[in-house]
C-alpha cells in the first residue's frame, strides 16, 4: 500500500518505520524542519508502566483543585479559555468518574507494557543508545500528601505493577545527591519506570526508517485532505492533490485543523507543559535516574551528560508564551532536590510544548470512520510510553493483521457511546 503520515513526531516516526517494516510504501509529512519538533522535542523523558498520574483518575480534579491559588500549582488555567476548552474540561470531568476511569487505566498499563517490549526490540535491533536510564523514585514531601497517594498505590497493587514504599533514609541511599536539608516523608521506588531522550530517540528511528525507504517531506504542511477509496492531500506547494491508498493522521492537536472540515470533530486539546535543560555540572551532585515531586508534578532526570526539570499544565495560555512563573516553578524544585546538578550559566535550555490530550487519557488509534483516514493521535503525557506500541497497533490494524492487543477501547467508536 501507498501509505501517508501527517506529523513526524515520536508517533508519526515509529508510525512510519513500522509501516514500511511491512512493506508498505510510506511518505510523512511535517510542517516543521525535522522530526520531534513539538511535543516530542524536550519532554520530560519518562516511560512509566506505572503511570502514577493519570490525568482521568478518580480524585484528580480535587487534588487539582486544592491547589488552586498556589504559585507553584500543577495545573493552571489561563484567561484565554474558550468554549472548546470549557467543554474538554467538562468531559474530563466525566471521564474522572471512577468506573470509567478504572477501565481507561487498565487499558492505558496494558498498552503502555506491550509498548515498552516493543522499544525493547527496536534497542535490541537496532543499538539504540538514547540516554537511557532505569528506576524511578516519586518524592513526597508531607504526610498528607503521603495518605492522598494510598488510593493510587492500591490501584497499583490491583494492576499487579511492582513499587516498593521507602523512607527517607532508604530514598537517599538510592538517590544519594538529594539535598539533605530538603524533608521527605516517604518516597515511592519504581524500579521498572525508564526514562530516556525522546528526540534523539525519534531520530535514531527515521534513519532506520530511511533504510527502509520512507520518504520524509520537511517544511511541507499539509492544508486538506478529501476522504475516498483513494484519498488524496493537498500541500501549500502541490497544484493537485497526491492520491494515497490511505492517510494517517499523527500530527497531534492540529490534525483538527484536517479532521473538522471531515465532519469529525474530535475532543483533542493540547495541554501545555514546561522543561529546562542544562548540562550536568557535577554528575556526584545530580540524580542517578529520574525522581518526580508528588506535589509539584516535576521530574527532574539524568539524560547522559545533561539535567532536565520538566512539569506543568496549562489550559487557557497562549502556546508561545512562556510564563516566567511557570518556569520558576521549575528551577524551584531542582534547587529543592538537586542543587548543585546543573550548570546554569551557559547552555540552558527553556522548552514550552503543547501535549495533545483527549479528555479520558487514551490516544485515538484506528479507522476514522471515513473512508481511507487513519489516526494515531492523542497520546497526550503518554505519547513517549505509548508510541512503538501504538505504532505497531495501528499498522497491524491498518493492514488487515489481528493485533496483540485490541485497540476497540482507542477507537473513535468511544466518543459516540
């Protein structure tokens, strides 16, 4: 088949390459300069079958809530919100409802699992090194925060995934360059949790892809795309539309921009996160793996020589703003953990990306329900997790094969029910 993909982040690269690992001919599309240009350019890196936070969890919108007015707040919403907003926000919502959430959550660990042996065999295959490291250590700071994170813990323990509860003593032996004048009242060891570059990953991935004769189209938006047995797409550059044998749509919260005029409209919303890089200044002085804040929601990881704090969630901000704020929040809680690890004088890095999300968590993953349009899209914070799993689903599916696991729960048969 003559397949083509729209977007060539983290899911449009693994998309392509497994696509063409079957034999199938396949262009991407990408409106930027290179892959992993949006989302997948600076994100915090982690891969966690855990999934300690899963935004339509039952008691996420309290916790939220009982942050509001909080400087450093894990979630903000801006004065820009609309009424597209308002309404992703409602269904998330319902989405948090607790038998609903339940059946979200274990679809979301069973297919971050198959995605996690899938990057297993791509690392084994191919080589890959992409500043990868294992285990995975969540900090909290309070007693209280410590009793409002039993409920998630059980819900670990009902999913079978391992974690051992530590004290402080037993957190510092593991992470021994946390700040010793920081207080921690339990920490939570995740040793299967991952954590790696997202980008150098993704390029790794499109040269194998390029070995097997994918073509990438840089600096190409596509502006329309028209449904058929043959669908075709139009570029800003194209006098007349390029047929295809079938369409993927991976290009995140702008595949809307496509989708609408289809009559599909999809609840997609990009929440907008943060990270800061920084090369390492002292590797004694900095995290052995990755540890997250349980109340500040921030990670702060090794990536090879190089530190990165990442967090935050807005709703309701321009994307192009970086909110100083926001930021300080950041740099905040790696002088909490880690302050001597980075280097701040020379080389910093300040990132601002939109996560495409839908309101309960799970990506979009199949048949559009028009004729030749395929999705991959709405991975959200999971989208590095989540990628070679979903990539290996949708083509399986794409191509007529029974796949490992059943992707009915992602298909956009959910938003009608």
């Amino acid at each position: 088949m003559n397949i083509a993909i729209i977007g060539a982040g983290i899911i449009g690269v693994t998309t392509a390459y497994e696509l063409a690992s079957d034999g199938h001919q396949v262009t991407v599309f990408e409106r930027h300069g290179a892959v992993a240009e949006e989302a997948s350019f600076a994100n915090a890196g982690l891969i966690s079958p855990a999934q300690l936070l899963l935004w339509a969890a039952p008691g996420m919108p309290r916790k939220w809530l009982r942050q509001w007015g909080d400087a450093h707040a894990a979630m903000r919403l801006g004065p820009r919100l609309g009424l597209s907003e308002l309404s992703w926000i409602g269904q998330w919502l319902r989405a948090s409802r607790a038998h609903r959430s339940t059946e979200c959550r274990l679809q979301l660990q069973q297919m971050i699992s198959y995605s996690l042996e899938r990057l297993d065999h791509l690392r084994q295959r191919h080589g890959f090194e992409f500043d990868a490291s294992t285990g995975h250590l969540l900090l909290v700071r309070t007693a209280q925060e410590h009793k409002h994170l039993q409920a998630r813990l059980s819900l670990l323990r009902e999913a079978g995934l391992g974690f051992r509860e530590l004290n402080a003593e037993q957190a510092r032996k593991l992470e021994p360059a946390l700040n010793p004048d920081s207080p921690i009242e339990a920490a939570i060891e995740l040793a299967q949790d991952e954590v790696g570059n997202c980008r150098q990953f993704a390029w790794m991935l499109k040269n194998e892809a390029l070995h097997l004769g994918v073509s990438f189209e840089f600096n190409t938006p596509v502006r329309q795309v028209s449904p058929g047995p043959r669908p075709t797409l139009s570029t800003h550059s194209d006098t007349t539309p390029r047929p295809f044998d079938a369409i993927v749509l991976c290009a995140g919260a702008s595949a809307q921009a496509l989708t609408k005029p289809l009559g599909l409209k999809i609840p997609l919303m990009g929440i907008q996160g943060y990270s800061v890089s920084a090369n390492m200044r002292e590797p004694l002085n900095a995290p052995r793996s990755v540890i997250s804040d349980e109340r500040y929601r921030i990670s702060i990881a090794r990536l090879g020589q190089r530190v990165r704090v990442a967090g935050g969630a807005e709703l309701g901000y321009r994307h192009d703003d970086k909110r100083s704020t926001a930021l300080r929040t950041l740099y905040k809680v790696l002088q909490d953990w880690f302050p001597g690890a980075a280097s701040m004088t020379s080389g910093v890095q300040e990132w601002k990306g939109s996560r495409p999300m839908m309101p309960d968590g799970l990506p979009l993953l199949g048949a559009s329900g028009i004729p030749g349009v395929w999705l991959n899209l709405g991975h959200g914070d999971n989208g590095w997790a989540l990628s070679c799993g979903s990539a290996r689903l949708l083509a399986d599916t794409l191509s007529g094969r029974s796949p490992e696991l059943n992707p009915e729960v992602c298909s956009i048969t959910r938003l009608h029910r």
